[in-house]
C-alpha cells in the first residue's frame, strides 16, 4: 500500500463521482444474473452524490494513485436515525484487491463517523457470495444482525 493518496471526493470532482456512480450501478451484475443498468440508473445515482454531498450528510473517499482510482467508499447518514452511518457501497479494482485499500477507506469512515457525525453504528448490507467483504467486515468487528431473504416470483 504504498504510494497512494487518499482523498475525500468534493463536489467539484465531476467526472469523479460520475465514475463511482457509474461502478457502484453496475456491481450487483457480479451477483446478480442477468443483470442490466441503464444510463438514467447511473445519472440519477450521480444526482444523489452531488445532492448529498452539498447536504454534508454523505462521506465518499478514494484510494488513487497517479490519478488512477483504485478503490472507493461511499456511506451516507442514515435519514431516519442521525446516529446510524450507513455504507452505500465500497470497491477496490481487482487488480489491487488484498492489499488493504479497502480496510483503510472503512478506517476513516469510522473516524468520519464517531468524530464529525457522531454516530453510534455503522450499517452496511453485504451480498452472501461475496465472501471477501464479509471476511474484512468480521476482521473489523462487524457482527451479523439480519439475514435478507427472497423470493422472485
């Protein structure tokens, strides 16, 4: 993990949150079959970075280096409870997976959270076949509380 900068996105980085909008659209399509994200689905996700950005109620950090993103943390205040974080997504490019880029952008989630939020809790929802980032979330003292079910009809 060397030669990396971490840096909190800010509104005027446009084509920067048009990328994360863009890789946190299409994730799910790593789970999910058939799975298809439109242009208007990714405009409307950069429409909430910016509004909640502005709002001071979102934190959205990246790892890069040489100007190239390398991983990714996106995690809002919960509307309901002000005291609740919640992680809306988080990625690292699979060239760079394991070599804790993920692990220090949720560190500084944390400071983010007890220090400039102060809230109480962090809150994420984790696909079951990612196995990774239900490891990294136990290794960082994330307990299980709910399990999601479903049924397609």
């Amino acid at each position: 993990m060397d030669n990396f900068t971490l840096k909190r996105v800010s509104e005027n980085d446009k084509a920067l949150i048009k990328n994360i909008a863009n890789i946190h659209e299409n994730l799910p399509a790593a789970w999910i079959d058939n799975y298809h994200v439109s242009s208007e689905d990714i405009n409307k996700t950069v429409e909430q970075l910016f509004a909640k950005r502005s709002a001071n109620s979102l934190f959205c950090s990246i790892i890069e280096k040489n100007s190239n993103m390398m991983s990714y943390i996106w995690a809002e205040v919960n509307p309901k409870d002000a005291k609740q974080v919640d992680i809306i997504s988080l990625w690292t490019d699979e060239a760079h997976r394991g070599q804790g880029y993920a692990k220090r952008l949720k560190v500084e989630l944390e400071r983010w959270a007890l220090n400039e939020v102060k809230a109480t809790s962090l809150h994420t929802v984790v696909s079951t076949k990612n196995s990774q980032m239900i490891k990294l979330n136990e290794s960082l003292g994330y307990h299980t509380r709910y399990v999601r079910m479903y049924k397609d009809l």
